[in-house]
C-alpha cells in the first residue's frame, strides 16, 4: 500500500510542471490575441475618423481611394 502511495504522489509532482507549461502557453495566446485585437479596434476607430473628414480635406492628406474605406460606412457629404 505504501508503494503505491509513494507512486501516487511522485507521479502527481512530475503532472505539475506540465500544468505550469500549458499554463504559460494558454497565457501567451491569449496576450497575443488581446494584442491583435486592439491593434485591429485602434485601425478601424482611425479609418473611422479619417472617413468622417470632409472630401476636400481627405483630399488634401492623400486619402482619395476607395478600396481604404470600412464596409458599411457610408461616406458623409460634405
């Protein structure tokens, strides 16, 4: 029964360091998504802005192609 005990728990404590690993890997993807989820709202909320300028002055800055706009956003007279 000791012997068996003495298993249990050697087997146990080898298990640890392979929950620290998966741990650390589940972390890394989750900061790396978080990351390129704010780097994607900080691009759509500056095309935002960009599109909400008048023609003339998106003009001006060299913004007059099409392709740059958001899907859904209908452009504003001006």
């Amino acid at each position: 029964m000791s012997i068996q005990c003495e298993m249990m728990q050697k087997s146990s404590a080898s298990s640890l360091p392979v929950v620290i690993s998966r741990l650390e890997q589940a972390r890394t993807l989750v900061m790396q998504w978080y990351a390129s989820w704010i780097y994607q709202r900080r691009v759509t909320r500056s095309r935002r802005v960009l599109e909400a300028l008048p023609e003339h002055i998106l003009h001006d800055i060299g913004w007059p192609n099409v392709d740059d706009r958001l899907p859904g956003i209908p452009r504003k007279p001006s």
